[in-house]
C-alpha cells in the first residue's frame, strides 16, 4: 500500500533519467519563459554535486566559467523545466561533492577522463520532454519567417518617412512658402 507522498511523487517523477555523477561534464536543456515566449537554453558544464539520487527531490549542480566568472547552477532533475540532459565526458573523481574545483583554474581544472558508452548514458527517451521541446523550436522558427521580418522592417521605414514629413516646419519655412503680399 502506497502512501498519499508516495503517489503523488510517482505522479510528478520523470519515468527514466540519465545516469548523472559528479565529474561529468553534461549540457543541460532548460526550458525559459519570457513573457508569452518560450525557448530552450543549454547550459554546458561540470557536474560538481549530485544529492538525493533515488528521491523525487533529487538535483544537482554545474558549474561553469562565463566570461572569466565561475557560474553554477543548480538544477532539479525531475523539474519540468529541465528537458534533456546529455552527458558529454564522464571523469573520474572520489568524492561527491568537489567543492575545489572552485579554486582551481586553466590546467588545473581539467580531471582524469574515464572511457564510457556515451550512447548508452543518453539514450533516455522521455516522449513528453522530447515533444515538448519539439514544440518550442517549431514555434521559434514558426515566429521567425525572414520576408515578415523583411517587409515589417519596410513597413517602419515608410512610417518613419511618413512621419520625417509631417513634423512642423519652422516659422521661416513657412514664410518662404506664402505667396508674398502686395
């Protein structure tokens, strides 16, 4: 008999989910939302912290360098927002938490690569997420149609114009435009 925490967790609980360990260099597929928008954001880095592997609540943290700036961010693996992630390298470490990593950098940073299946690591299927993220890049290039963009660009020049000849002309202007008067 399962309890109500239980079933609701299976409820939410993605049904297969890639192998993830610190050490691994994975990219991260992010669903965002701006405004009415959605698009996905890969985030590529190394998996620094994995905790709670079997739960529900189960994350895990990447690290990256950004423009000279170390950039972590810690992910849920079930989340809805999290679409795919990929493991790209696989190294090996012997604790679970490298927390030095944050210290080292250039050469220093690099770990021991270990040989592994990459395909067997990332052949996670989960229909939803992939449909999903079939749906936002369909929708991106559905919004991006290069003669829209091309004719709606036109279409503010002619405003602009419109708008250069219509602005009040200066009170010489329109002196040297009135027939003069005897």
């Amino acid at each position: 008999m399962q309890s109500v925490i239980q079933k609701v967790e299976a409820k939410y609980k993605k049904k297969a989910v890639v192998d993830l360990r610190s050490g691994d260099t994975v990219k991260v597929h992010q669903k965002i939302r701006e405004g009415s928008k959605e698009r996905v954001q890969i985030f590529e880095g190394l998996v620094i912290k994995t905790t709670r592997p079997n739960s529900h609540t189960s994350s895990f943290t990447v690290r990256r360098i950004a423009s000279g700036i170390g950039v972590e961010k810690t992910y849920l693996i079930h989340s809805p927002n999290v679409l795919k992630v990929e493991v790209i390298k696989r190294a090996k470490v012997r604790r679970n938490y490298l927390s030095y990593m944050r210290q080292l950098t250039g050469k220093n940073a690099r770990l021991m690569g270990v040989d592994f299946d990459r395909e067997k690591v990332n052949v996670i299927h989960d229909e939803e997420a992939e449909a999903e993220e079939a749906k936002i890049k369909e929708e991106q290039a559905e919004s991006y149609d290069p003669e829209a963009a091309k004719a709606e660009k036109e279409a503010e020049k002619a405003e602009a114009e419109a708008v250069t000849s219509e602005t009040p002309k200066s009170e010489a202007e329109k002196l040297e435009e009135k027939p003069k008067e005897k």
